[in-house]
C-alpha cells in the first residue's frame, strides 16, 4: 500500500500544497480539520451561533457570569466578549502551528460586525469578493505593504488573505435564474464560483499579488476538487470535510484547468451578473456593496448577528412566560 493511499483525502489536498482551514471554531470540528491537515480557521456570525447551540450551557453560564459581574454591559457587549471567547479558544488549539511555522499559518480570521458595513474605518473589511472586488483587495494589500517597506518596517508578519465565497455566486446565479424564469443547463450554476476563483487566481499569479485566495461557502465537491494544487486556502465546515474524507472524487491538481469554455459563454450570456463578478473590470468599488450575492450574504450575516445576540439575551434575560 502506497503513502498516498494511506492519507486521507484532505491530507492529500495538503500534500499538493493546498493549505485546508476550517471553517468553525468548535473544538471537536476543529481537532478533526487539524488531524486532516488544517493549519487555520475562520469564524462568522451563523458560524458562532452554532456553537453557542452545540454548547448551549457553557455559554449560557458564561453569559450569565458576566451578566453579573459587569452592571454597565449591555447585551451587545456581553455578544461580543463570547464571540471573541470562542475564538480565542479556537486560536489557542492552532497556536502550536503558529509557533512551529513562525506565525506563517495557525492563524484563526473572524468576522468583524456586519452591521457596520458602511463604516469602512470602523470594519476596514467586509469578507466578500468576487473577480473585481478581490483584485482592489490585492491591490490596497500591495500600497500597504510598499509603503511600510519605504518606511522601513517588516512585512514578514504579514500573511494576507482574500476571501471569495464560491458557494455565494453560485447561490446567485440560482436566485436569478429562478427569478428571471431563466434555463439553465443542469449543473452550470455549479461552475460560477468555481470558474471566477480560478479566473482571480489567474490574475493574482501573473500580477505578482503577495495576497492569497480563499475560498469559502461550500455548497458541492467542485469548490474542493476543482481547487486543489493551488496555493490557495480551503476553508470547510466540519460537515463538508467529512464528505471529502468519504468521497471517491480523486484527489489531483485542478487549479490549472480552465472551465469549460461553453459553460462560461453560457453563464455570461444568460446572466449579466455573472460577467460582472467574473470580469476583472466587471464593477467599480461604488457597485460592490450593492452586488445581489454580497447583500444577500449581508442580510444572512446581519440576520445571524440579530439572532446571536437575541440568544445571549434569552440566556441572561430568560422569557418569564415561558417554564423552565
């Protein structure tokens, strides 16, 4: 029997030099990704919320606990001091990677508040992109870095990433498809986030960006196995990552095929959205916040915030109308 086969299917992922990171800061999911080859993660409002539902009385305690202690709090607070619990709890499981690679991986990203969209001083970055909008996040990424370079100061603690959510486009590309009483050939929905990653890594590559992709909101095996090979970040939910590992999709190096030539034509004729998140010059920065797929994640993201925090307001203001 051959190492190869001995590995699993995210090992090999790995082995191929894709980095994995996983998308969830519980620590059971966690001490999984980390056992298959994760070096990283990254966390959300939805994301959150689920783990206060996992451990419902740790955090309910907790809550309580500084419900108590601190008068003044309000329940935004008290939201906001156990989403950065949980994650730093997360990071504490990821930091001997972090000291093994010298800060080069083992590093866990959290959503800032998505409610302050509009604030960019107080978000500094909301993590949604597409063709044109990662391409102005590498860019900014280089200014940065060139001008603390002139300054004379390291850049060696950097280690950039931009987020594009695969799964999103394609989500959108559905909606529209649905709601404009479009036909689509079965399946061609599938190749949108697939086809704009590979289209930005392109770019990345031959433009020379120190930034890497990150591909995020898994909704079928192509957001893996059509990635893999590239030197880009994988982020998957717990679930996804045990549907891999039991998968038969042969694990190779994809990142370099280009996707059917007819399904991008097809795509791009039939929805004009696709061409602009698949075009680099496909949006200006004004039209960013306004693109169907980041508002609907917007609203997503927003809602699961209203919802975390109505659940630490049940866990220290519990219904009186209700038993127990």
């Amino acid at each position: 029997m051959t190492e190869t086969t001995t590995l699993t299917p995210l090992q090999q992922t790995v082995r191929l030099g894709t980095a994995l990171w996983n998308d969830s800061s519980a620590p059971d999911e966690l001490e999984y990704a980390i056992a298959n080859g994760a070096v990283g993660a990254t966390s959300n409002p939805p994301i959150t919320l689920e783990v206060l539902k996992k451990e419902p009385e740790r955090w309910k305690a907790r809550a309580r606990e500084l419900f108590a202690s601190f008068p003044t709090w309000s329940e935004t607070r008290i939201t906001w001091q156990i989403y950065e619990e949980i994650a730093l709890r997360g990071a504490a499981m990821l930091r001997p990677i972090f000291e093994r690679t010298g800060g080069a991986a083992g590093r866990l990203s959290i959503q800032t508040d998505p409610t302050l969209f509009r604030d960019s001083e107080a978000m500094l970055e909301q993590g949604l992109h597409f063709v044109p909008q990662a391409l102005a996040v590498a860019e900014a990424i280089e200014r940065a870095l060139e001008r603390r370079a002139a300054e004379g100061m390291d850049n060696s603690i950097f280690h950039p990433v931009c987020t594009i959510m695969v799964g999103r486009l394609d989500d959108w590309m559905k909606a529209i498809a649905e709601r404009d009483d479009i036909v689509l050939t079965p399946g061609t929905a599938d190749w949108a986030g697939v086809a704009a990653f590979k289209r930005a890594y392109g770019l990345y590559r031959e433009r020379g960006y120190r930034t890497r992709l990150l591909a995020a909101a898994y909704r079928n095996h192509l957001h893996w196995s059509q990635l893999v090979g590239g030197d880009v970040v994988l982020t998957m939910t717990h679930q996804w990552q045990v549907r891999f590992n039991g998968s038969r999709v042969e694990v190779r190096s994809r990142i370099d095929e280009p996707v059917d030539p007819a399904i991008v034509a097809e795509l791009s004729e039939l929805i004009p959205d696709f061409r602009l998140a698949n075009e680099p010059d496909g949006m200006t920065p004004e039209q960013f916040d306004s693109y169907g797929a980041t508002v609907r994640t917007l609203r997503q993201f927003i809602g699961a915030y209203h919802d975390l925090q109505a659940t630490i307001r049940d866990f220290v203001l519990p219904n009186p109308d209700k038993k127990g």
